[in-house]
C-alpha cells in the first residue's frame, strides 16, 4: 500500500486550498492507496467522507500535525487536540496513554541555510549527525518523516542519515497544500493497512520504506 502520510485540507489548515472531493479525484490519479489527514494543531473525523473516500479506493488516517517546543510532530491514534500537547514531553504522554505515534516531521527544514539567523530545529550550522541525533525530540518520538514534500532534498537525506544513526523507523509524506503535490512523497507498505491499529504497529515495526514518487528514498 502506497499511503501519503502527511496531507492538509481546507477542513482543518487555514493554509491549504486542498478540497476534500480534490483529494479524493487527486489521491487515485497520483497512485495512493490512502492518505494521513495531519490538520495543523487540529483533529475532524467524518466518517460520511471516509466512507466516500473508501468507495474510490481509498483508505483514510485522521492524525494531527501538532507544533511542539521540539519543532512538528505528527500524531496518529490521538483524537482531538489536548491542552498542553504544544510541550513535546507532554504530548508523548499523551500518545502513550492512547497508544499512539509520534512522527518527527521535517525536522531538518532549514538545517543547510546561510546566514546569521538559524530558524532551524537545532540552532546549530553545520551539525553532524550526532549532533543532530541527539536532538530531545528523537527521544520523544517513534519515527521520523525522511521524505517531505517541503523539504529539500539534501534536508530529506540529512533525514534518513539520523534514523539510521539512531534504528528509528522512517515515513515519509507530500505535505501537501493543493492537489498538485498530493503523493509527490509519501510511505510504502507490503501488507494491507485498513485500520488506525495497523498503520501504528507497521509503523513502529519499521514496515514502512519512505518514497519520493516510485523511488526508494535513502536506498
């Protein structure tokens, strides 16, 4: 199953212009057999639309994309935001008592910028891989995103880099704001994922590959 793992609609982000009847058409001409609904610090469910999207083939995970003191994590298995979650710590917590996973999304956004002004996760130029592996937020964390449709390339294979270092399992997803991006990244499994359940223990088991389109990404 070929499952975009970090998608964001007009339902729930301000900032996407993605539709919901868009996705569906955009999600089966692009390959996807399911798509991660991850709204910014914002959770909906409705089942009338899942039961649509199923009849056109598709499978659909609501999760969060929540903004933490430790940078974006997405979240699947947490339904609803929950006061105090913008603290990574706590949202582990949370995700613990619902059996849910943490996804480190994008942490490398920005990390090869120039200049005086460091607005990535580190606040470091230039770091290593153990340097950045040693970051708080990948103990907090069960996987890391490694393919993102924002991130440059060379930020993407930084990504893969650190889950090796460390054995974190690794996702990847278009983060996508409009249909022209919708699968452009996103994560691979050999099984059938049809539930919540699956995803997460696929997920934590390091079934999933990260893909850019048809490629394997850190092959």
């Amino acid at each position: 199953m070929r499952i975009d793992l970090h998608v964001h609609t007009v339902r729930g982000s301000s900032d996407s212009a993605l539709g919901l009847d868009e996705l569906i058409e955009q999600a089966r001409r692009a390959g996807l057999d399911g798509v991660g609904i991850t709204e910014h610090n914002n959770y909906w469910h409705d089942p009338v639309w899942d039961e649509q999207a199923r009849r056109a083939g598709l499978t659909i995970f609501h999760g969060i994309e929540v903004s933490t003191d430790c940078g974006h994590i997405l979240a699947f298995g947490i339904e609803g935001y929950v006061s105090g979650i913008h603290k990574a710590a706590v949202l582990r917590e949370v995700a613990d008592h619902s059996g849910a996973i943490l996804i480190a999304a994008h942490p490398f956004r920005r990390i090869f910028e120039r200049g005086p002004h460091i607005h990535n996760l580190l606040k470091l130029q230039n770091p290593t891989v153990a340097e950045a592996a040693a970051h708080p937020v990948f103990r907090l964390v069960d996987a890391i995103e490694v393919a993102n449709g924002g991130t440059l390339e060379e930020e993407n294979e930084f990504a893969v880099d650190v889950a090796r270092y460390l054995g974190l399992p690794v996702t990847g997803g278009s983060d996508s704001h409009s249909a022209n991006s919708l699968g452009h990244k996103a994560t691979v499994f050999d099984e059938p994922i049809r539930s919540m359940r699956d995803l997460i223990a696929a997920i934590k088991d390091g079934r999933g590959r990260a893909v850019d389109r048809l490629l394997l990404v850190g092959a």
